[in-house]
C-alpha cells in the first residue's frame, strides 16, 4: 500500500477529501473504505463538558444552540445540555453548512425546521 499526502488549498477548511485507486475493486480497498466511513462516522459527534465529564453528542441530533451571557444551551431531540462557552466557538467546532445563525444569541439546525414565522416587535 502506498499512501501519498497533497495539499489542496480549494479543500474547505476542516475537510478532508480523500480518494481510493486501485487496479481493481478487491476485497482490501473494500475493507479500506469501510474503515474509512467508521472513521468518518466517528467524527459526527461533538464533545461537550458538561459538570465533570465530557458527552459526546451526535451533531445531527443537536436541534439549537443558544447563548446567554457565558453560558450555552444546546438542545438535542433527547436532551438539553448546559456548558459554559461561547456560540461563535461552538459554530467553528460544529463546522456543519446545516446550522443557521437565527439571532445573534441563537443557531438552529436546519435538518430539525419545520416551519418559520415572521414575528416582528412594536418599540
């Protein structure tokens, strides 16, 4: 096997793009493939500290994220974690083009939108 590194600076930062050749499709590059999706399977989820431990929460499980002050609330089809942090930190480690910025205190995951509705405020 040889495995060979090039750098692309079209490649999205954060992204890897990786390509398989081989003279034929053999049993070895199936196998490859399929560690490669394990591998890949692997890095969907986010660690989140929350209290004394670190949770690992699938990414496409998150609904919302939402900040007030120093402290983030992320909601999850499951459960609603608390941490400390900032959204614009939380936004660079998800990394994810399904995550909309709804406000300057919220993101929501648009894979979880049903519906919008436009509400407007009287001063």
């Amino acid at each position: 096997m040889k495995i060979n590194f090039n750098q692309d600076d079209k490649i999205p930062k954060n992204e890897i793009d990786v390509i398989v050749r081989s003279a034929n499709f053999s049993d070895e590059v199936q196998e490859l493939m399929r560690k490669l999706e394990e591998l890949s399977a692997k890095f969907s989820a986010i660690p989140l500290s929350v209290d004394d431990r670190v949770v690992m929460v699938q990414i496409k499980q998150i609904i919302a994220i939402e900040v007030f002050e120093n402290e983030l609330t992320v909601y999850t089809s499951d459960k609603n974690y608390q941490l400390r942090g900032q959204l614009k930190k939380m936004i660079e480690r998800i990394n994810d083009g399904n995550f909309v910025q709804a406000s300057k205190n919220t993101v929501i995951n648009l894979n979880h939108l049903n519906s919008l509705e436009a509400a407007f405020q009287e001063i």
